[in-house]
C-alpha cells in the first residue's frame, strides 16, 4: 500500500510516497523512513520531531498502536520556536511602547 510522509525544512515542504506492507504500524514506517537516504528527513528523525496522521499528533505507544490504511499521510512537526500566546503579547507590548 502506498502512504504519504510530510516534513518540513527551511521553509520547504516535502512529501515522499512510501510503499509499505499491508497492515503496517506507523513505528513500521518510521524504521522504513529511517533506512532511507535522504538528509532532510534524517535530520527530522535524528531532532526527534513530533510524529502525526493527518494532524493528529501520537505519542510513542500510540505510533506503535495505529495500524496505516492506504494513503494516510504521516507528517513530522518541528518543535515550536516560541510559544506562540506568549510571542503574540510580546508583539502587542512592544507596539504599546
């Protein structure tokens, strides 16, 4: 079956269709993934960016848990560079200043 993985670097996003077994788990894809040369989504792996299906982000018992069907797409989330309620009320307390 065919599955679709998302990441993002520098600005660029990048999707990889991955053709895997039947009835495989998304820690099945992620070793998949793994054993592939390419250097930005090595890079993803390697700083422990969030893993997700469809948006839904899954901690480590559920990525062993979820069975993937057939085009479901896995996406790695870089972690946030600041928090984005607290940037927004720096930005509003800059602008009263």
């Amino acid at each position: 079956m065919i599955v679709h993985v998302a990441w993002q670097w520098q600005e660029h996003a990048q999707e990889l269709q991955v053709e895997i077994m039947q009835g495989a788990r998304v820690l099945d894809l992620l070793a998949l993934i793994n054993t592939m040369s390419i250097p930005t989504l090595s890079n993803a792996l390697e700083k422990r960016a969030a893993i997700g299906v469809w948006g839904k982000a899954l901690n480590v018992a559920e990525q062993a848990k979820m069975v993937l069907r057939e085009n479901d797409r896995m996406e790695l989330y870089w972690p946030l560079k600041a928090d984005p309620k607290l940037a927004r009320r720096q930005r509003v307390n800059a602008k009263k200043k």
